[in-house]
C-alpha cells in the first residue's frame, strides 16, 4: 500500500523501546509503515538521549527540528509525505498547522498513546482523596486532545475501553477513530513450554520508567502499604523494582534487610521479568496499556494489578494473574499466586490466552492497513463528514500559526 510513499513521524521525544511501552508502541508503528513499503522519516526537536533507538541502523531517516521555526516548513515541504504521524496530541498542536498548511494532501494521524486526559483526570481524584468520576474528564487538557484527535484525519486507540470513552463519553465519530493496541507475534504451544517453570523462579517484580507518575506511585504504595505484610509472610521473598531513569529520592527507597530492593534500568526487561515468579503492579491511576502487565503475559509470569492496571485487557473478568483493589487484597493475593503452583500454572496459561487473542500482530496490522487505505481513496469526503475537524483547524490555523511567528520573531532578538 505504501511503496514509493513518505511517512514522516513526528515525536516528542525519541523512542526508546527498552524504557518505556511508548518506546515499544512507536517501534511496532514504524515497523508497520517500513513492512508496507514505506519510506519513513523520524523528526523530534528532543534531545537524542543515550538509549534512544538508532533508527538509522534500521533505514529510517532523522530530522532533528525546532518549535515555532518556519525552517520546519521548508523541510516538510521538500520531503512531501504522503502520511503524518504525530505521536501525542502535544505534537499535532506544535506541528499540525504547518502540515496542513503545506502538504494538505498528507493524511493526519494522531497516536493518542493513552488518553492523557483520563490519566490527568484519575490523577487529580486520587491526590483529593476521592473516587474519579465523569465530571474528572471536564478539563483544558481534555478539551485540548480531543480538539487535536477531531483536527487528525485518524487517531489510533491503543484501548478499547478508551475508544467506548471517546464514542459513548465525548460523542466522537467512530471514522475518525481506530483501536490498535500493541502488535505481537502470538507465543504458540512450543515457546511456552521454554520458559522457566514455577519452581524455577523466585520473588517478586516490579518494572516502569521513574519517570512516568503512574509507575512512581505504586512504588510508593507497594513501599508504604503491602510489601512489609508480604515479606512477614514470605521472609525469604524479595521484591526487584526496576525501572529507567530512577533518582535519588527512588533510590532511598532501598532496604535489603527489608527485601525491597531498587535494581535501576534493566538491560533486558524481558529477562528480568522471566525470572521473577510474580509481577505487582498496584496501579492507582493512569490510561491506555500497561506495557509492564503485557510484557509480564508474554513472559508467562503471573501478575497482581489492578482494575485500572488490567484496564483494556481484561474481558469477562478473565485475567493472567489476580486483580486486587485493596492493599489487603493485594498481599493476600500476590502470597496466594507465590505459594500456589497450581493457581500460578493457570494464571500463566491464562495470561499467554489473553495475549495471543488481544495483540495478534497479523490481524492488527492488516486492520489499521485497510482503515488507512479507505482514508486514503476518500479523503475529500471523509473530511467533509468531519465538520467539527475542520472548524477547529481553522481557527488553529490562525491562533497557532501566529503565536508561532510571534514567538520565532521573539526568539531572533535573544
């Protein structure tokens, strides 16, 4: 579909698939567009930080851009692409107008990643000690993303629950929207039986970028609230918390005589995650995949979360693991799963069910190959259907582009 066709991809940052499941996401909607025959082109105006992903090795061209630089569009306009990529709504704000300014032909397409709204919106409720609710999703963040998804041609929902969000919540029109969560080659029979057994592994895991504030909480709130009664009762158990990008204040957390112990960045989270014989992740707030909870079902290791952490993956109550509200819960469960070879060998089998059935990368790829070519042979009407995209554009077009050149001028007389 793709051949002799430019994808330029637009990031806020550079991915880095071994740090975050946003890295991840990224790699496998690039390796779509290259496995179709496109010619791709990777463009961010971050800093390109050591562990970033070398697109180069793998034929993808860099641009290395600037914010509120009219340098930009001579760049898009010479590179011509027939498909643009940004990948969080931050990035269509900042580049969006200057795209469809200069290459209006381009199709648009926004990776939501996850809602950050709901993320935003759980976050709050949480902090003012309360339970979220509808009224949460009313604010200028969610204003501002579903402006971005209705100005995009397309946006790509990695969570079915937050595609019925966007349709039943905030009315958005199933053409504009396309659920592709992560992409996968499924693990048959053979493969599972590879991986380490029960009694071959030993204590607990965490795994999540420091950074990201979902992931910094709950290691937190394993800290403060369930590991103590969990080693109380498993005294030789310990708990392994990796995660990228850790700080002095992550790592005054460790305590070996307490068995809570901060391993930092993992060379492979694969491996580590395959040698632990549980997974927790007490997720109290956040949106979209928990790339920790696929990477623990791919792993075969059995995990505890929460309903928010198993959100998007879970159907008909059926999970790899346990889900737990509580910290009571959550203890007596995560000790149930260590101690239980029989409850663990069927939340494993469980856990590989749900991934082969959810990230099938075959079924996904030809899904999000057919959307993106019936966008493609209807352009013209698709966008007519989208009236509410193209008033908004519009006006970004105006407030956007000229607070751009303000800024630019601004910056020339630093």
């Amino acid at each position: 579909m793709f051949a002799n066709q430019r994808v330029l991809i637009i990031g806020t940052v550079w991915p880095e698939p071994d740090s975050s499941a946003a890295g991840s996401r990224m790699m496998q909607l690039i390796a779509f567009f290259k496995e179709e025959g496109a010619s791709v082109t990777f463009a961010s105006s971050a800093s390109n930080f050591e562990y970033s992903e070398d697109l180069k090795s793998l034929d993808i061209e860099t641009e290395l851009t600037k914010i509120n630089d009219s340098g930009f569009d001579e760049f898009i306009k010479k590179l011509n692409p027939q498909v643009v990529l940004f990948d969080r709504f931050m990035t269509e704000e900042q580049f969006g107008w200057r795209i469809a300014e200069q290459c209006p032909d381009a199709i648009r397409v926004l990776d939501t990643e996850d809602l950050h709204s709901l993320r935003y919106g759980r976050h709050k409720a949480l902090k003012l000690g309360r339970t979220f609710t509808e009224r949460d999703l009313y604010s200028d963040k969610a204003r501002r993303e579903i402006a971005s998804i209705y100005r995009c041609d397309l946006s790509l929902i990695i969570s079915d629950f937050e595609y019925e969000l966007l349709t039943s919540f905030f009315k958005i029109d199933t053409d504009l929207l396309h659920y592709i969560p992560f992409m996968f080659e499924e693990i048959n029979s053979d493969q599972q039986n590879k991986f380490p057994s029960f009694d071959e592994r030993q204590h607990f895991i965490s795994i999540g970028n420091f950074l990201h504030e979902p992931n910094w909480d709950a290691v937190k709130f394993l800290k403060s609230d369930i590991w103590k009664s969990i080693k109380k009762q498993i005294p030789e158990a310990e708990l392994h918390i990796y995660g990228a990008y850790s700080s002095p204040k992550v790592e005054q957390l460790h305590n070996e005589k307490e068995g809570f112990c901060i391993k930092g960045r993992a060379e492979s989270a694969e491996e580590v995650i395959r040698r632990a014989k549980v997974l927790l992740a007490p997720i109290r707030f956040g949106a979209g995949l928990k790339g920790k909870l696929v990477d623990a079902m791919k792993c075969g290791t059995p995990s505890v979360t929460t309903a928010i952490g198993a959100e998007g993956m879970i159907t008909d109550q059926v999970w790899g693991g346990e889900v737990a509200e509580t910290p009571e819960q959550f203890v007596k469960k995560a000790i149930d799963l260590y101690n239980n070879p029989k409850k663990w060998s069927t939340a494993q089998k469980t856990g590989f069910s749900v991934f082969n059935s959810l990230f099938s990368r075959d079924k996904h790829h030809q899904n999000l190959k057919n959307k993106i070519s019936f966008i493609s042979s209807n352009l013209s009407e698709h966008r007519k259907k989208n009236f509410i995209g193209s008033m908004l554009l519009q006006n970004t077009l105006q407030s956007y582009k000229y607070m751009s050149k303000w800024i630019e001028e601004k910056n020339k007389n630093l």
